[in-house]
C-alpha cells in the first residue's frame, strides 16, 4: 500500500481512532452527489487539535493527502479523496466550549451539526442562523462558506465566523480573528480560511455570532401564474428593502414532488416562501407591504402561518424538497446545479435554465435561495445511463456559463470542490492564479485535499 | 538619487503625471496623526488600471516601493513611504464607472471619497453606508477596512465590497468576486485585499452594495451621570438585539470640546449618540424600546431629532469630535488610539482607560463606536514636549494589550500601518507568520507598501 509506513506510525498514534475496514473506508467514499464512490486508504477520528496537528506531521512527512470530513453532505465532491489518503473525520470533536450569551457568541469544535448547536442553544434565546438545509457541520460549512434559505437577512458563514483555530499544512496550529465584533488587524485570515474547503488548513474550533430569537415570526406560501412573475416579485421586494428573514423559490414540477413526498397541497405551479422576524408590529407591517408587492405581480393565496407548528411545517416541506425531487423519480440520482446571479438578471437566468432543462429531457425541478439571486436545478438522471450523467452535465456546464455571462459566479453555496473546477479560470481568470499562488505558499507539497479548488501544481 | 532609473522610466511614461517638487513630497509625506515628516521619492497620478501596471512594472524592476495614496486621512501611516519610493495618488481615478440601482451596486474607481460618492448617489434613493467620520477615499477605506458610526447596521467595509480589480506587484491586473450577491467559487481574494494596506495589491477598482435610504430616520442625544451606565445602555440594547443605525459614545471632556467648537450646549458629562433607520412605526418603536433601556440606565434628556437639519446637526458635531478635541488643547498633536472589545467586555476597557488616561496627566477624551466594542481615546500632547508622544505612545500600549487581554483585537477600524505593527505578533501569534507567508508569495520582492502590516522579510 503507497502509504503504509505514514498508516503505521498513524495508527501507533491513534490505537483505535483510525480505521481501514471496508466499511468505514466506503461510508466515507461517498458523497450526496453522482460522484463514484472514492476510497480513501484510512479514516482518523482525532480528539483534538493537538491530535490533530500530529496527524498532520506525519502526513507531512509521508506526503499523504489528508482530507476533512463533515457530516458527508457536500454536493461537488469537496470531501472525497480522489487522490487516496487520510479522511479524518471530525465525529469526536463536536462539543460545544464555550457559550458567551452576552456577547451574541459561541465557540464550537467543527464535528457540531447546525441542528446539535440549535439544539443545544435553544435555552439561551439564542440561534446560530445559517441555515444550508442539510445538517451539516459547522466545520463543513465554514469551510464550503454554505449560506442557504436565510443568507438573505443574516448573511454566509462569511459573515458569521468571528474567529478560527486551524491546523496547517505542517502541523502549526494558528488562530485567527478573535471575539471582537470588528477588527482592522491585518490580513483577514478568517475570511481566507472561510470557503477553503480544507484546501489551506483544517478547521478545529470556530467562534460564531449567533442572533436573538426574533420577538415574532411570520411565514407564508403564496401562488404564481408564471416563474416570471414569481421571481419580479423577488426582485421588487429586495430592491424595496424589506428585511425578509427568507424569500424561497419553488417551481411547479417542485411543488408537485413535495405534494406527493409531504402530503401538502399546493397547487402545481410556481411558489414563494416567504418569512418575516421582528416585533409583533414590524412582521406585521412588513407582510403588509410584502402583500402588497405581490399583489401588484398576481401572487395568489397568501397564507399567513403565525404559529410555530405551520411555520415548522412549511421549511420542514422546503427542507426535504430535495428528497422530495429525487423520490419523484425513483432510483435516480442527482446532479445538483448552483449558480447565482446580480437580482436584476434572475428572471432572466432562470428563464432561460427552464427553457434548457425542457429542451434537454432531463426532468429537473427549480428551486432556491432567490433573494440572494442564487438558485439550483435539481438534475435527476437515471444511474444506469451514462449519457443522462453527460446531458446533465452539459446542462449544468451551460448553467454556470450563463451565470458569469450575466455578472454572477459558477456557485453560489456548493463550493468548488471537484465539480466546478473547470470552471474557476473563467471566473477568475488570473485571481485563480493568485488562489494558486497562496495554496503554494501554505500547502507547498499539496497535502491538503488536494485537487480541490486550485489546480496545483498549475 | 537611489531611484534615478526608475523615476526616469516613470517620467518618460507619465510625463506632468509624476512629480518630486517638494510642495508635492510634503504634502504627501504628511498624516493627519503624530508621524514625522515622511518624503517619498516621487508622487504619480495615474489615469488607469493600465497605466498603473506599467507603473508598477517598471517599479518592480527597480525593486522601488510603491506605496497607495488615496484622501490622507488614514492615522497610523499607513500612507507614509517610510523606505521611500513612489507614493501613487489616484486622485485622477475618482469617477463612479457603473451604477447598477436594480441591483443596489455601484462600480467606482478608488480616488473618490465617500462624501462625493453619496453626493452622486442622491438622487437614486440609495446611499454607501460606511462612514468612517474623515471624508476618505473608498480606496483607502477598503484598504485599511475602515467602518465608523454605521458599521454597526451596515457593517464594516468588509461586508460592503463586492469585487475589485487590483494591480499586484508584478504588475498583473485582476479581478476578485462578482455582482452577485454571494459566492462559494473559491478563496475570497476580495476579503483578503480588503484590509491589506495596499502590501498585496493596489486597488484601482471597486464594486459596493449599497442601501435604500431609509424611509425614516430618527436621532437623539442622551446624558448619563457616569460612563458605566452610558456603556450598561449599549450592551443591553445590542443585547436586546435592536437594530440602531447609530449608537456613538462620547465622555464628559468629549462633550466640553463639542460644546466649545460646535456652540452646543450639552451637560459636560457621558452620552450616547443614537440613530434609528426603517419605516415610520419601525422608528418609533425602536425608540420606545431604547427609551425604556435608557431609563433603566438613569440615562436623561432623551430629545428626539427627526427633522433632517437636526440629525445633520448631531452627526456634524459627532463627525467634528475630533477637530473639536484637538481644538481644546491649541497647537496639539492628537496619538489616536483605537482598540476593539467584545461587547461584555466595554464597561471595563473604558472604565480602566480612563483611570490610566487620568493618572497620565495627557488629556484624552473617551469617543466611540460602542455599538461594536470600538472605541478611541484622542491623547493630545505637545509637539515640543517629546516626552509626552513617549507617555501617549505608553498609555496607547497598554490599552491595546488590554484589548488583547479581554478578548478583542489592537485595532477596531483604523488599521495596522506602521503605528500598530509592534502589536501584531501579541494579537496573532503564529497567525502573523501566515500573512508573512502570503506576502512574500504575492510580493516577493517585498515593493508594495514595504514595512507595514507584516514585517518582511521576516
């Protein structure tokens, strides 16, 4: 085996806390997406940052790759490892150290999911708001830089990590940011680390913001004739500056598969979702005056759900739309497309994604994020055909360049990761160069996740 | 002359558009802060992204600093070419290029300053809200991350820069980030320069969001016996989770100067400066909320300013703060200091500076923005007596290693430059070695602002 000798001393150090059994190699050779399965040669579950930058040292010394690992939910590949190696995976480090209610802050190691740190902070009044759908890591989200249905109020995992403990490349552990609201203190290696995807360190402690449970809440479905008219409806509300806590897009094949998944009932056509925190008085005023804006665009059926069971119900229904689209046509897998885009070019894009899909034969529901300008395709292709894999990623392929033609970039939320490679160089051109040259300069035999979002060596 | 060569090459290129008369050095070897007279070899003003890499090759050839000059406002000198070299003045690349209002983004070149950005943006209903008090460039805002008395609605100008376009020090131009609202398409170059002090790059073109106006704005002054209850009212409204627009400190010394300088007639004692933004019951409600915190907090003379004249009135006299200080002590030379807690932590960063200011014997008024851990003490000392700037630069030590040990950053908003530099190992520890690395990656030959932020080479 290539790197018997690095599992060696790896598995002196770590007794029972690596693994090459079949089993624990597959489960983490395998992603969410259409991705083949991918061994790696061992798996690690370290307890520490300090275990963890021993790991590292040795693999280092071997020039092993070494490869984070969530909780598995990324969609482009980010966490297998397609050029062998250690996954270590983060399953033992997801406590929560410290929780600092005054300051709206918590610190966590990177194994926690979202739905765990919610969980566990729901004494507090307070929530850690960004919100992907799956439940991920906060590991893994910090590094993706995932954002998902309330971005559009409360911002990306870029604006809500404060501070980052990080294993290097050679083992150094280093700290960056702190819990100071703002700082001006050089380079912000935090932003840098956020959506590195475990390319130029491996996170192993974050400090988040966390926000006030909101006094009130208000959700809403509403109805459109067209897509078109759905997503003007977006663009007026946003360009009026309601401060909407989410402003989801569905379209009808959506809605269909959530009726059969769910149980709901909503007519087969294209939907908003829509949530509102505040006072009492403030999510009143502002469904008001969202009422209004869609009013103007035809929207139907504005349903008002105050109570927190139909609220529950209704992002419980957006959450699983995603199981919902792929039960729709059983035994498929998914090509997850992601591509975001200035708001006034939204209708646009989605337009023309609509037109593309149909003419493909691919069935492929639109959802998402489109207060941020940001939705997917979901790509449902029938594992057996290989030529559905290539229609979807051509699909895909013409999606993202649509995206940068109109101003927008290749991904919104997914990240990088193996999938949207190819198309980093038409981002950004010589700023690829420069991602390269910092990847370099931290990682310069290239250990971490390797073949993840720089080309290196060039 | 060290740089003959270059300064030749540079003039056939630039023609009128360079110059080493002393009235052009001095006035670009000058801070508004305590730092010597600082002469640079030579002051270009380029017209273009291209004509700065031409600069900037012929710089690199020569191994001759290049170092940014935007408005002159920064105040740790940041802009002072302490190796000598080239100071470049992009007061020739001030013009707005693009105004996308559907989408809330403007694209501007760096030499035009926040006051005539938003001159230009009136008529559009939408306005850039970071407001760092001095009319500086946004170029020089980006590059030192400026924020200031909205960051804590709108955030800092980390959260308000979309995409630049940046000319490295081989001479290279590139671009980083998109119009669209968010992005997951590797590392943030964007986050990284900005804050960078132009070591990194030199930033000829920006893309902000901006914000709607707000439909309504209210204002208010209000006194309280002592710091700690002004500073109670603060942590208790952030931690109330109200959205204020605004919500500045300044001491009983602060209050006198202002009154003296502006012919107001504030009781020479703590306040809080407050702004609501939002709809009119939004407003009205936000200040019945802050009333009753105040009232708590024996806070007095909650007068409301809703009228625009008054408001300007108010945020004129907070924004002259400084001048006024400076005013209160003739021929003075102000040490500005600048640290960052978190919020839990502000009664007693503010309360312990005070008591060491007074022990000092320099007068140094307390001014801030408390709704972010951020505050300032302006220690006015006599150019003539050196042994003053010795006890103001001691007393600004102690305070930033209070900082530290509290939990917060050397600085909040004002930068490392040169006057922070000694404080950067203390604040990042190996962290600092890491922006030392991407430095010698980006600019090796060490050309770009040479001798701040990092200390290279190493």
């Amino acid at each position: 085996m290539k790197y018997q000798e690095a599992l060696n001393e790896l598995a002196t150090l770590l007794g029972q806390r690596i693994s090459w059994s079949k089993f624990e190699l597959e489960s983490h050779g395998q992603s969410e997406s259409y991705f083949p399965l991918t061994l790696p040669d061992a798996v690690a579950y370290p307890t520490s940052a300090g275990e963890l930058s021993e790991i590292v040292k040795i693999c280092a010394k071997h020039a092993m790759p070494v490869i984070g690992w969530g909780a598995g939910t990324s969609l482009e590949g980010h966490a297998l490892a397609h050029q062998g190696g250690l996954v270590v995976d983060f399953r033992n480090m997801a406590a929560v150290l410290a929780l600092h209610p005054e300051d709206m802050t918590v610190t966590v190691q990177p194994g926690i999911t979202r739905e765990v740190l919610n969980e566990e902070l729901r004494a507090t009044g307070l929530f850690f708001p960004v919100d992907p759908g799956a439940n991920a890591s906060i590991g893994g989200m910090a590094a993706t830089r995932a954002s998902g249905t309330t971005a559009v109020k409360y911002g990306t995992m870029a604006d809500n990590v404060l501070a980052l403990e990080v294993v290097l490349a050679d083992g150094r552990i280093i700290h960056t940011g702190s819990r100071a609201p703002k700082s001006a203190a050089g380079y912000d290696l935090t932003a840098l680390m956020v959506g590195s995807e475990g390319t130029l360190g491996l996170i192993t402690e974050l400090t988040l913001r966390l926000q006030g449970q909101p006094e009130c809440s208000g959700a809403a479905v509403c109805a459109f004739d067209d897509i078109g008219a759905a997503v003007d409806t977006v663009i007026e509300t946003i360009q009026y500056g309601l401060p909407m806590a989410r402003i989801e897009f569905i379209d009808g094949p959506t809605a269909a598969a959530v009726n059969a998944y769910s149980g709901s009932d909503l007519p087969e056509c294209p939907h908003l979702l829509v949530e509102f925190h505040g006072s009492e008085a403030a999510v009143a005023e502002q469904a008001e005056t969202f009422g209004e804006i869609l009013k103007e665009h035809g929207g139907k059926g504005f349903e008002w759900a105050s109570r927190a069971e139909d609220r529950t119900a209704l992002w419980h229904m957006r959450h699983h739309a995603y199981w919902a689209i792929l039960a729709s046509r059983p035994g498929a897998r998914a090509v997850v497309t992601d591509l975001c885009v200035p708001i006034s070019k939204l209708s646009q894009a989605v337009e023309e994604t609509r037109a593309d899909i149909a003419e493909s034969g691919i069935p492929g529901p639109i959802l998402g994020h489109v207060g941020d300008g940001n939705f997917h395709a979901i790509l449902m292709i029938d594992p057996e055909k290989p030529e559905e894999l290539e229609t979807a990623k051509a699909l895909s392929s013409r999606m993202v360049k649509r995206a940068l033609a109109l101003g927008g970039t290749v991904t919104g939320e997914h990240g990088v990761g193996y999938g949207k490679l190819d198309y980093m160089a038409a981002e950004h051109g010589g700023g690829w160069d420069v991602m390269g040259d910092i990847k370099k300069a931290l990682d310069p035999q290239n250990i971490l996740n390797p073949g993840k979002v720089v080309r290196f060596p060039a």
